[in-house]
C-alpha cells in the first residue's frame, strides 16, 4: 500500500521535481534512498506547489518565495527540517532542536521506523505553510545554529593536527557549523581540500571561520 501511495505521488508531482535532487537522493546510502523519497513525497502531497532546490549542497523546499523545509542524508543518518520552526510553536520540533543531536527537527532518521507518522508530518507542513502564507519572511528568521555533522574528510584532517582539534572540538555549535558548512559547501574538490587546509591552519591557531571580521 504505502509503495503504491508513493508512486501515485511521484506521477502527481514529477513535473515540479528537481533533477538535481534526483540526483542527490540516488548518490545517498541505500538506508536513506526511501527515507528521503518518502519525506519528498510527502511535501509535495501537503504542499503542491512547492519548489525544489539544491542549498549548501542539500535538498531545500521553497514555498511562495520562501524557504519552508529541508532535508540531508549523510554517511549514517539522515536530518530533516523545518526553515521556521522557531516561529511553530511546535514543542517537540524545538525539544528535538535544543538536543542538538542533528541538524534538523527530527532527531537522527536511520530508517523509517524512526519518522514520525505521515499525518504528523504533513500537519508540521501545513503549520509552516501557513507562515509563508502570511508573508513572513525567512530573513526574520533566525537560521538554525546547531553543529552539521563533521563529514569524515574534515576529521581524518583534524586528526593530522592535533592542536586544531582540540579548538575545534571546544567550538560552540554554531562556530563549527560556520567551518562545517564553508568546506562542504566548495563547488570542487580542489577548492573543498584548499578550504580545509586554511580551517586546518586557522584553527590551530584558535581562531573561527570569519576571525578577520571580528573586533
């Protein structure tokens, strides 16, 4: 049944799909191919008109102008979350938020078993429809200052250099995300490596991603 449901989805929104985010949830871990299909499907069965994009090297979904979700898969887990959840009022997506156990309002998603219900879901979605609806825009919003997930590259690095792990691991969320999503944000691999030898260096240093801004 659920199979069949998610194939009557994919024709209904296939037309809007984002050949990039084919693309991304095809080089994702097997665990994650269904989890990411199922949440895609889901948002374009609440939400119809949503927009597809790739941002900072995830999959986002705009609706009206306006960010509403975003989903990632990495090497054990997956994330997903909501661009205005401060503004919910949603006390498990700000509980699971505080925990700072992974990006996003879901906590850690290694399999379906771990998503809540497709209705609690879709309700999420509607909620954060409803924002963008009413004008609100995603500048009035603060973006989430939670630590991404250190990609495994990053820590082999900070392991050549012990003096920069210790800064780094004594970060604060926020200032790690800030190396985090600098370095796998580079549209190369060449630039990738170059962003991550200067962390490397700056952070041996003890200094954050933006020291050179700061008074």
């Amino acid at each position: 049944m659920e199979s069949f449901l998610f194939l009557l989805l994919i024709k209904f929104y296939k037309m809007s799909a984002s050949v990039q985010i084919d693309h991304y949830i095809l080089k994702a871990q097997p665990f994650a191919q269904p989890i990411l299909n199922h949440l895609r499907a889901l948002i374009h069965h609440a939400c119809p008109d949503v927009e597809e994009k790739i941002k900072w090297s995830m999959p986002h979904f705009d609706y009206k102008g306006g960010p509403l979700v975003h989903m990632a898969a990495f090497k054990q887990h997956c994330a997903f979350g909501f661009w205005k959840a401060a503004l919910m009022n949603d006390a498990t997506l700000l509980e699971n938020a505080k925990e700072e156990k992974a990006m996003g309002h879901m906590g850690k998603i290694t399999s379906m078993a771990d998503l809540p219900s497709d209705k609690k879901i879709i309700n999420w979605i509607k909620a954060a429809m409803k924002l963008n609806d009413a004008g609100i825009k995603a500048s009035k919003v603060s973006a989430p200052k939670t630590a991404l997930p250190t990609p495994d590259y990053l820590k082999a690095a900070l392991k050549k250099s012990p003096e920069a792990e210790v800064v780094f691991n004594a970060f604060s969320p926020a200032c790690k995300r800030e190396y985090v999503e600098w370095i796998t944000t580079a549209k190369t691999e060449a630039t990738r490596n170059k962003r991550m030898e200067q962390a490397v260096a700056w952070m041996a240093e003890g200094k954050k991603r933006n020291w050179k801004y700061e008074k």
